[in-house]
C-alpha cells in the first residue's frame, strides 16, 4: 500500500498529455483589427492543431490580416464565423491609389477552388485598355495607366466582361471581385474606386472543399435552405436518368406520371 501513492500519481502524469493530445485547446489567435481568428482560419505560425491549413493567414510587418488568394494579396476587414463570410481589399486598392490591382482575379478561380464560393452574379470592375478613347466609358478612364496613345478604363457590372463583350480596339488587363448594396451602379472612376475600397466577401465551404476531394461535387446553399450538399457523381448520374425517363414517359404517353410509374 505504501507504493500506491506514487503509482496513481503516476497515471495521473501520464493520463493528462493523453487526454491533451485527444482534445486540444481551442485556438484564438488575432492580428491588429481582426480579434479571435479560430477555426478554420489559423495564422501563419500558429501551433500544428490550431485551425485549417488551406485557410491560413498571415500577420504583416504594420499589424494587418493579409489572405494569400491565388497569388493575389488581400487584407482581412472582416470575418463573420455565423454567416461565413470573410471580407477582402486587395492590398493595392484599399487606401484608394490609382493603380492596378495586386492581381487580377475572376469569378471562375473563385467558383473552382474548392475553399470558398461566391454567387455568380455579383459585381466586378474590368479594367479595360483601349487603343482609342471610347466616349461612352469618358468618365470612367483610369488617369495613372492612360497616356496619349492608350486609355484604361474601369467597367463597373453586375456580370463578368469577357473580351468577346468590348469593342475590338479594347483589350482586358484585369478584374476585381466586388459587392454593390445600393440600387445604383458607380459609373465614374472615382465613384468605382472608392467601392473596390470597401472590398468583396467570400464564403467559406469546409464541405465543399472535404466533398471535392472525396469525388463529389457540392451544391451550394439555396435561398430555400443555408445548407451545403455534397453529391457524387452517380447521384448525378442517377437524376439525369431519371429526367430522361420522365420526359420520355411524358412525350409517349401524353400525360405527367404518377409516383412509382416510372422504374
């Protein structure tokens, strides 16, 4: 009985790194202005169990939260965990410099990577240069990037502009993600600017990044419900059949089928 003592001490020791190692510590790191950056977003240096590493940011040399986004630089203004959303400025926009952005970036490397998911309507600013000055975009003309033999203009829409949708004498250089609230669009330069300074938002989709790499493909939130879906590709498969049937039964016998007609 006398040695019982230290051998339940012992266990105790050896029981608690166990248990510590099964149940980690919440992590709650935060960089300047962005307090509590948890799960799934880590910073950069952050201990090995603390957040997602495809969602890791980084704290700069002034105290600023920067994304690495597809090559481009993004400062952080915001993250809301209860929508999903994290709010970004590209680095060269956010203090209004006449400029290009960082990096351009489409609504198509958004929609195919996996991590994140935007709806594809949504703002975009095209800057757009043009051999020739184009009247109908005077007042949106990029003053820093024009000069006597070319003009750069900055399109502001509702929908991505492609080359096939400008003018042959115009050529485009880059595109920058945004969010518009009110029911009138910035026309002019400065008007555009000072709305690519209040950045765009992303939503995050663990799901959907767990799904693809399983072989699936996600559906995303519907105005009906908030939650993602993951489906695999017979499920596909199997709903394309299933029109097919439908539409078959429909055109031969003439009338809509009731449930269980179809097999």
């Amino acid at each position: 009985m006398r040695n019982s003592a230290p051998i339940a001490l012992l266990t105790i020791l050896l029981f608690i790194p166990i248990q510590a190692r099964n149940h980690p510590p919440p992590c709650s790191t935060s960089c300047g202005d962005i307090h509590n950056i948890g799960y799934p977003f880590r910073l950069k240096g952050d201990p090995p169990h603390c957040g997602d590493p495809d969602y890791e940011l980084y704290c700069d040399n002034h105290n600023r939260t920067i994304l690495n986004f597809h090559a481009g630089l993004y400062y952080v203004n915001n993250i809301s965990y209860a929508q999903r959303l994290i709010r970004l400025v590209d680095i060269n926009l956010t203090a209004g410099n006449c400029g290009l952005p960082y990096r351009s970036l489409g609504l198509e490397e958004v929609v195919g990577d996996g991590r994140y998911y935007r709806q594809y309507f949504s703002p975009h600013a095209t800057f757009v240069r043009c051999s020739k000055e184009i009247n109908s975009m005077g007042s949106s003309m990029v003053p820093c990037l024009s000069g006597n033999t070319s003009r750069v203009y900055l399109n502001y829409t509702n929908y991505m502009l492609y080359d096939s949708g400008i003018t042959s004498d115009c050529d485009i250089i880059a595109m920058v993600l945004s969010d518009h609230k009110v029911d009138q669009f910035p026309s002019s330069y400065e008007e555009i600017q000072r709305t690519l300074q209040l950045g765009f938002d992303l939503r995050w989709a663990v799901e959907c990044r767990d799904c693809r790499a399983d072989g699936g493909y996600c559906q995303f939130p519907t105005q009906e419900s908030s939650r993602f879906h993951c489906s695999k590709e017979d499920d596909y498969a199997t709903q394309l059949r299933n029109a097919i049937l439908f539409l078959a039964y429909v055109f031969v016998i003439g009338k809509v089928p009731r449930f269980g007609e179809i097999k």
